[in-house]
C-alpha cells in the first residue's frame, strides 16, 4: 500500500445493517492505518422509518455520502428500480473516492447494487454474512452478492462450509460471528418495567395511549415474504387475529420494512387497531437499538418473521414464534417453533411458547468478539493476493 492508509467503505441502508458495523467501525476507528468510509441510503434517510441516519451521526461518526434511492409504492417494481437509482449512485462516488475495499452486508436488495457496481469497477468486495439460508428474495440475494464478493465474513460454521462448497477460496472465508452479537451481549440490561417506562417517556406522543408497564408484553415484527407479495394482507390478518385473543397483554409492533408488501402490512396493521378497538396494540416505526434489545430481552414471546427473532433471540432464551417462509431453514435455537400464517395455529403456539417460558440460552450466531476480528482481517488482510477475476474452485 505504500505506507498509504487503506480506504474502506462500509455502505449501510437500514436500522439492522448499522448495528452489523458498528462495533466493527468502533475498532477501525483507533488504527491510524486505515480511513473508514460512510454511505448511507435506503431506509436510513426516512422520516417514516425514524431516519437512522442520525444513529449513526450520533455515534460520532461521519456520513461521507447519502443516496435517496427509495421510491414511492413499495411494489416490486419500485424495489427493482430503487437498486438502479442506486448503482448509478454508487458508481459516481466509487469513481471519486476510489476505495481499496468496499464492504456490503448481508441480504438486502439495497446491497445487490454494491456488490454489482464494486465488482464492475474492479474494487475488492468483502461481504458480511453470506452462506445462511432464508425464504424471500433476500436467499437469492444474499448467493449472488456471495459470488461478488472476494472476502467472506460468515456468522457460523454451517455458512462458512456452504460459501465454500459455493466455489470460493477457503482462504478467503472468515467464521467470525455476527457483530450484533457484540452489541446484544455489551447492551445494559433493564427490566421490562423500566422499558416499557422508555417507551412511554422518550418515544410515545404525547397524548397517545401509554403502554401499562405492570402487564407483560408480547414483540412482533412481520416484514413482507416479496416472493409472497399478494398475500402480505392476508398474512398479517392472521397474525392480529391471534394477537388479538391476549387481551390481558401489550402488543408491541415494530412497523415492517421498506420491501415491497411493507405498506401492505403496516396500513393492516393500523386498520385492525381502529377497527378491533385494540387499545392494546402498539406500532412503532423505529425503537432505539438499546431498548429494543431489552424487548427482546424481556417479552414474554417474540412473534413474527423477523431474524431477530430467530439470531438474537436465542442469546436470550427468548421464546420465538416464527410465522411462515420468510426465515425458512435459517439456523435456529430450541427457543424457536414455526407457525403458518393461520390465526389458530399462531395463537396455539403463541400461548404454547408463553407457558414454555424461558429457554436455555445459546450464542449461536458469535461470542460478543465479532467486530474485533472482522476489524482485524479488513485492515490487515493482504489485498495483493485476492484475484478480482474470480475462479470457481471446483
């Protein structure tokens, strides 16, 4: 490198990706060898999904670049189009910044438009948490930005055989854990009291009603399936049905994602809450990272399609209700039971799950040490040895 610092580009468009960084970028932040880079896109810079991009302002760290590549609709047509707004983005700050490295992360579509404009620009792509196995488009995401990427950053043994057996160099393929692991297992521990009480303080409105600390609280988070994209309506139907027999507990919704069918489902949601008189049901759009850590520390049950309910959960022994395709095969704890989306079968294992209690916990997904070890291989690694015309290794 000529005693020149290695110039790094993380690029991030939501809540769930920057919390994969973060402690990565924390251990960047003091090697003089290296300059980290931000963009920010997606998600990130809206106000109806709680504009993160200032979470990580307010972590003290700069955001070198924003693209506003999200269009109106959520269809997927809009998604389709959304990744061109952002490769032609992409391509224009990669050519003035010229990175060394360009790091994309796990499978969204926002970052099939790094991992494609990188690899055209011969820039090195290491990529985080590539090899897992899921339901929706994200499983064909994440292979693709796999077979871009040069450097592999899988969060479990299982992931790191598959990559392999993908055809990439074994040398090149790092089980390093999940770096959210670092964060679920650093974050301060309160009591469901005290988070509630946050809730009700630092994020509620004034004038909405307040979530009744004193009763126990059920999470749900339910993203549209987009390969299922018709049916995000009906599927969330199902799901309030069952919610709605647990009259005696606060629903906690956090609001779906940008994918296509995300309208879909938060507009259902809110349609219920009017129409069923569910005063006890509670949508948020974005809960700080701390706090919703101690959700799921502290629920009663976790219900849903989301992968935290399925990778962060198991640290806690929290008992999960997984509700349809979209985390289909993922790696899993004995905390997690699989519901399809039918409002009896939710509800049986919902109340199955609750009377079941706390599970033993498991860190399947890292040991709290992942972004040391990522941050260590990404300043150190030696870029002269990776070969941007790739090779299958079968």
């Amino acid at each position: 490198m000529d005693n020149q610092k290695r110039k790094i580009c993380f690029v991030t468009g939501n809540r769930a990706e920057y919390s994969r960084i973060k402690t990565v970028l924390e251990h960047l932040r003091g090697d003089s060898s290296v300059d980290c880079y931000i963009v920010a896109m997606g998600s990130h810079l809206l106000e109806s999904f709680g504009k993160t991009v200032n979470d990580i302002i307010e972590d003290g760290y700069r955001v070198d670049y924003k693209i506003f590549m999200e269009l109106e609709g959520r269809e997927p047509s809009t998604m389709a189009k959304s990744v061109g707004i952002a490769t032609c983005d992409l391509a224009t700050y990669f050519e003035n910044k010229r990175p060394d490295l360009v790091v994309a992360l796990m499978d969204r579509y926002e970052n099939i438009a790094v991992a494609i404009t990188a690899a055209f620009m011969n820039i090195p792509i290491a990529h985080m948490q590539g090899g897992e196995v899921t339901g929706t488009i994200d499983e064909s995401v994440r292979h693709t930005i796999t077979k871009l990427s040069h450097i592999h950053f899988p969060a479990t043994e299982q992931s790191k055989e598959r990559i392999i057996r993908m055809g990439e160099r074994a040398d090149m393929v790092f089980n390093v854990g999940d770096p959210a692991s670092d964060l679920l297992l650093s974050t301060e521990k309160l009591t469901a009291e005290e988070t509630l009480n946050f809730l009700n303080e630092k994020v509620l409105d004034a004038g909405q009603e307040k979530l009744n600390p004193n009763k126990p609280y059920i999470l749900a988070v339910q993203h549209p399936v987009t390969t299922e994209f018709g049916s995000a309506s009906e599927q969330i139907q199902e799901s309030l049905f069952a919610l709605k027999e647990l009259k005696d507990t606060n629903v906690i919704f956090l609001a779906p994602n940008i994918d296509a069918g995300g309208l879909h489902i938060l507009n259902g949601i809110n349609k219920f809450k009017a129409e069923y008189k569910m005063d006890n049901l509670f949508i948020f759009k974005h809960i700080p990272h701390d706090i919703f850590v101690n959700l799921m520390r502290n629920t009663n049950c976790i219900v849903g399609n989301s992968s935290s309910g399925i990778r962060e959960t198991c640290y806690f022994g929290t008992p999960t209700v997984n509700i349809g395709t979209r985390q289909q095969n993922r790696e899993r704890g004995p905390n997690v039971i699989d519901a399809l989306y039918n409002r009896s079968r939710i509800y049986e294992a919902v109340m199955s799950q609750i009377n079941h209690g706390r599970y033993e916990p498991e860190f399947l997904y890292g040991d709290g040490k992942s972004g040391a070890r990522i941050a260590n291989i990404l300043a150190n690694i030696d870029l002269s040895k990776i070969e941007i015309q790739k090779k299958i290794t079968y």
